[in-house]
C-alpha cells in the first residue's frame, strides 16, 4: 500500500480489515459468496479482541477469558498469555513502526 504509517492507522482506527476463519484450502474470486456458518461467541467480535489485546493492564479479565476461547487466534495467543502474566502489552513502537524507522 506503500502507505509507511499503516500499522499505527490501524492501531488507531481499529479497522483492521476482514477476518475470516478459512475451513478449506482453495481459491475464491470477488464475485463469491462468503456464508457465515456459525459464530460461537456472539459477544466476542474482532475489534472487542483486538482493543483488549493492545491495553492488557486495562482489560486483564478479559484478556483472561478471550484466552478461554478456543476460536481465538493461535499465532496471537502466546503473546497474549504474555501479556497476561505481566499483567501489561509491550511498547508498540516497534509493531507500529518496524524498518520504517
């Protein structure tokens, strides 16, 4: 996108783009339809996740049952239970900036 600040944009707007849990490997193409087969934890949506995984100290019941959720996300989840247990989230700097810099 060529856009340098992007990962502090979405930090700040919290709009971080669709997600989808992919079920079966394959190829789909703009004009397919996307079915939402079934959503296990209503109250737990992708942004109430993703505030609570940028400010631990403020949320830490939260990010304790978000941890509970087997649907939450594997790559973030040991970063998470980090968190948890210092009881805080690490200097976002380097996310947000990285070779920018």
């Amino acid at each position: 996108y060529r856009v340098i600040n992007l990962p502090q944009l979405i930090e700040e707007t919290g709009r971080t783009g669709i997600f989808l849990r992919v079920l079966e490997a394959g190829r789909a193409a703009a004009e397919d339809r996307i079915t939402l087969l079934e959503r296990p934890n209503p109250t737990w949506t992708v942004a109430r996740a993703y505030h609570i995984y940028r400010d631990v100290a403020s949320h830490l019941d939260e990010a304790r049952q978000l941890l509970t959720l087997p649907a939450f996300s594997s790559h973030m989840r040991p970063e998470l239970e980090k968190y948890v247990a210092q009881g805080y989230t690490d200097d976002p700097t380097p996310r947000r900036v990285g070779p920018n810099a």
